[in-house]
C-alpha cells in the first residue's frame, strides 16, 4: 500500500474573474511585484571596469593636488625603506 503524501489545501482561495494588471499590482505596496521591484531597487549595483579605472584615476588627481605625487606615505617601515634608498643612491653615485 502506497502512502499519499499531504497536499496543500486551498481553502481560502480567492478566485478572481479578472487579474489586476501590472500597474495596479505596483501600486498596492505590499504585492509581490511591488516588494521585488523596492529589493531590486535596494540591491548592491556593482560598478563596471570602466568606472573603477575612472575611480582610481581621480584618487590620483587628488593625491597630486595635495602634494603627495600620487603615492601614499606610510609608517615608520616606509620612511625607514626611503632614508635606505636614500643612502644607497648617494653612495652609487659617489
């Protein structure tokens, strides 16, 4: 003997004789289309090559304005790695 498995009754089911239409169904603020469209809307929108190449192009720009050359100062390892650079280029030219 098989056994059946639970079904999901509709006892509650609304039967309409005609469907809202699109519009209608963005309307009413708590449609499924209306919440998907507020969750595509809220989403994380990634930006293109284009606009990270553009991005760092203009973090360039603004370290030249302040004076940095387009290069970060770091702690106290990098003035470290620069007073040796220093030291070796003067006595290579020496």
């Amino acid at each position: 003997m098989t056994r059946l498995k639970k079904q999901r009754r509709m006892a509650n089911k609304i039967v309409l004789d005609k469907t809202p239409k699109k519009q209608e169904r963005l309307a009413d603020p708590d449609s499924y289309e209306s919440r998907k469209q507020r969750a595509l809307g809220k989403r994380k929108k990634h930006a293109s090559v284009y606009e990270k190449a553009r991005a760092t192009q203009s973090r360039e720009q603004r370290d030249e304005e302040a004076g940095r050359r387009g290069t970060r100062h770091g702690g106290p390892l990098a003035a470290k790695i620069r007073e040796l650079n220093k030291t070796k280029q003067a006595a290579d030219e020496s």
